[in-house]
C-alpha cells in the first residue's frame, strides 16, 4: 500500500524521529508515533470492512487531528472510495463518513 504521505508518518506525514514501524498490509511503514500507527491501522480495516476489499492500493489523506479530522480517497483495482475521518488521541475512530 501506498500513501500521498512521502516524507515521514504515514498518517500524519511529520518527519521528527519517532521511529515507529508497523506492519500494515504486508509492508512495515514508518509512524511518528504507536497513536499514528494505531489510528492508520483502524482507518485502513473500516475502508476494508466498508467496501469488502481484500486490500488498499492507494491511501490518499488531507487533514490532520488537530484541525478537525482528515479528508481521505481510498483506491483498489480502479475502485475509489472517499471518505472522511475523525480519531481519538488514542488512535480510535471517533467519526467516519463516506462522501
């Protein structure tokens, strides 16, 4: 899987050393944090529970916690499924809404 965040976290994006890797889909991705990596990991299996994919090719997110929540696009074998999410501090989903 692939994200649109290419510098650092792949939720958030920062690029400061937390140095947190996890297993997600198959790859070990760089986090800032264990909260990031939790609440990516939550987000990806509501996408996957929500549409019935096997997998996420594509991640696409706009937003952050502190602003309100994130805009995101999920892509898989030419499918598109958008929608917008909010987290807990602790990595839970709080909102999720398909657009």
């Amino acid at each position: 899987m692939e994200t649109n965040n290419k510098n650092g976290c792949q939720l958030c994006d920062a690029t400061w050393g937390g140095e947190y890797w996890r297993e997600i889909e198959g790859q070990n991705m760089y986090f800032c944090c264990n909260l990031c990596a939790d609440a990516f990991e939550n987000i990806v299996n509501e996408v996957k529970r929500r549409t019935g994919w096997s997998t996420i090719e594509y991640l696409e997110l706009h937003g952050n916690y502190i602003k309100g929540g994130r805009e995101c696009v999920a892509r898989n074998m030419g499918q598109i499924f958008r929608f917008y999410v909010r987290t807990y501090s602790d990595g839970r989903l709080m909102e999720f809404i398909e657009r």
